[in-house]
C-alpha cells in the first residue's frame, strides 16, 4: 500500500495475513489532519450501515452534523466532502452486503442466505472490498445461532417463522401463550407480522415472529403445524394450558384443531364452558392489550409504514436479543416490570375478598359487590 499521495514514495508491504513486512516511512509532505478525520468518518459510516437498519441519510446526516460542529472551530470544514458524496459512499457499502431489495415475495432469495458468499450480488475483487467485519446476515440472531425457524409455504404462499431454539424450548414450557398480528409495520411484501409471546410470573416476552403473505385459515393452519412440529422436536412437550387472542376465528378454529388442551370442556359438546369465562382467583392477563403495546413500539421505531424486508429482520434480532435478556435476569432472580400501583392495589384487596369468602367470613353479595367496586376503583376495600 503507498501513500494517498501520487508522488510520496512512502509505502508498507503487508502479508496476506496482514503481518507488515517492510516499510518506508519516509513522507515528503506534511501530515494532514483533516485527511485522517476524513478517514475515520468513512470507516465509522462504513462500519453502521453494514451493523445497523437505519436509514442511509438519518447516519450520513447524523454524523456529518457532529462533524461540521466540531470542524467549524478550525475553518476546515469546506475541505471535507460534501454531505451527497458521503451518503453514495455509504449506500453502495450497503447495496455490497445487501441484496437488492425485493418487491413481491417471489423475489426474496430461497433459501435466504447464511454467508456473504450466497448473496445473489458481484462478490468483491479485491481483499480491500470485502466488509470488514463481516456482516451478521438474516438467518442468525446476535448471538449467531440460528434464527430462521422455517422458510417455505405457509398457505398457498411462502412464508418465514424467526425464533431461535432457545425461544421454542422457553415457550413449549410457558403455560400462557398471547398470540397477535399487525399489519403497518409489516415489510411491503408480506400482509402481517405475527407474533406469539409467553407469559411467566409477570413477565411477558415475544418469542416467536412469523412473515405471513394473508391471514387465511389455512395459512394459520400450516403456520401453527410448523410450530407445534419444532415445539415436539425440541422439547418434546407443550404446557400450555391457554391462549389469548383477539375475535380472530381463523386463528380460534386453528388452536381448537392442533391445541386441543387448550379447551377445558365440561358437558357434552359444551362450546363455552365455565372454564373459559370464570376468573375467579385469576390475576394473570387477560387480554392481548400488552402485545398491542409491543406491535406499537415497533411502530414508533419503524420509519415508515411497512419498512423493507432486511430492516424488520433486523428488528426481530434486537427483540430477540432483548427478551432472552429479560428472561435469563427473570430466572436469575431479578424482579419482574414493576406493575402499576393502582393494579397492585386492586390485586391485594382481590386476594383478601376471596380468603374472606372462602373462610364464609362475608357471603357472596358481599363478595361481588366489593370485587366490582375494588375493580373500578370506587371504592378501596380494607
């Protein structure tokens, strides 16, 4: 390698293991300072937009605003390349370790690809364009084990499931499932992310994250047979005992098929049995409010209605990431999210009605009429 200067004769002679053999380190010009700074902003945009989604000029931008800020004191700010230049230099780095975006879902790469070198794209003809470091693709977590769960048709269309082995073997063993889909962050080329999360003592975390092209009883149908074979195949067990979702009769006729252990029935052919209405003594969600609240995060950081493919998958890794986290202080130890005072409040009285009714310390008039107000809040119970 030479000098950035044409006539500089200093040079450095490096192995292909980058082990320096010789070197003339001879200038006969002066160091410039702002050629170096122009150096590390390159490599710091080369190296974010290969690591992260964000869009192209919210880096350049960001970057190039801290830049000048500093650089203004020194007048040396005209001798920096202009904003334009360094956002095409940042998107051809991305368009190097990137596929091309696809507009239909026949257009994303079967199967999607685990190394640099499946990527349909010009692999690099020289040692200096290969990304360094090498780019986490979109079929591993952060943590490199797998993440692609299943790719292939799901319905009459394909489909991707993303949940790493982890995730399976925690869910199989959760006895609350919440199960939801959102559709304006879902990529372009797909109709909804789906999403099912388990529910552990007060903690909730998502655990698996589905691409689906409709919402088709029978895309659900394969959707949940795929689910229930990895479950079988990883664990060897399911301990659920019960599922929210929303009014969804594709997804309610689905469970009933493949989770049938979900329905407690009493009677003969009973259709709403006790079981799924009483709540008596239950604390435990019992809605799918809190994925709601999850779907709307990912809304807030999305910016855009349905992102590309790549963008979202990368979202799914950082909830991943996240939830494994969340899950391993949770077994460690660690207290749950710290729940609202007034629900506490409720919860605590709750629990003294029901020791009351069942020691027949109050009759059940009395019981319901306190749960009622206890539970909107008119009246504390002591």
């Amino acid at each position: 390698m030479r000098c950035t200067k044409i006539s500089c004769p200093a040079s450095i002679t490096t192995s292909n293991n980058d082990i320096i053999l010789r070197t003339n380190e001879i200038h006969n010009h002066l160091i410039e300072t702002n050629d170096i700074k122009i150096l590390e902003l390159r490599h710091k945009l080369k190296k974010e937009v290969e690591t992260t989604s964000a869009p192209i000029d919210k880096i350049v931008e960001s970057a190039y605003s801290v830049m000048i800020t500093e650089e203004r004191k020194t007048d040396s700010v005209s001798k920096f390349p202009t904003i334009k230049t360094l956002k095409n230099t940042a998107s051809k780095q991305r368009r190097k370790i990137r596929p091309p975006l696809p507009k239909h879902i026949e257009d994303i790469p079967f199967p999607l690809p685990k190394h640099i070198e499946d990527i349909p794209f010009p692999l690099p003809k020289h040692i200096e364009d290969i990304p360094f470091p090498l780019p986490t693709l979109y079929t591993l977590t952060k943590h490199n084990t797998n993440f692609l769960l299943f790719d292939g048709q799901l319905g009459e269309t394909r489909g991707l499931i993303f949940a790493s082995q982890d995730d399976i073997r925690y869910l199989a063993n959760q006895k609350f499932w919440y199960a939801d889909g959102t559709f304006y962050t879902s990529p372009s080329v797909f109709y909804q992310i789906y999403s099912i999360h388990a529910y552990d003592e007060g903690l909730s975390t998502p655990c698996v994250f589905a691409l689906l092209a409709d919402k088709k009883e029978e895309t659900y149908q394969d959707f949940f047979l795929v689910l229930k074979k990895k479950i079988i195949e990883t664990s060897n067990m399911i301990r659920l005992e019960s599922i929210t979702i929303d009014f969804e009769a594709a997804v309610k006729n689905v469970f009933y098929k493949n989770f049938p252990c979900v329905q407690k029935t009493y009677g003969i052919n009973s259709s709403f049995p006790p079981a799924m209405y009483n709540h008596y003594r239950n604390i435990n969600p019992r809605t799918i409010n809190y994925i709601e609240g999850r779907h709307n995060k990912w809304k807030k950081r999305s910016t855009r209605p349905h992102p590309d493919i790549y963008a979202f998958i990368d979202l799914f890794k950082n909830e991943q990431l996240l939830a494994q986290d969340q899950r391993q202080r949770h077994e460690a130890g660690a207290a749950p999210p710290k729940r609202k005072k007034t629900i506490r409040i409720a919860e605590e009285s709750l629990y003294r009605l029901w020791d009351k009714l069942e020691k027949t310390q109050i009759d059940t008039k009395t019981f319901l009429k306190g749960a009622g107000l206890r539970y909107f809040q008119y009246l504390k119970i002591e």
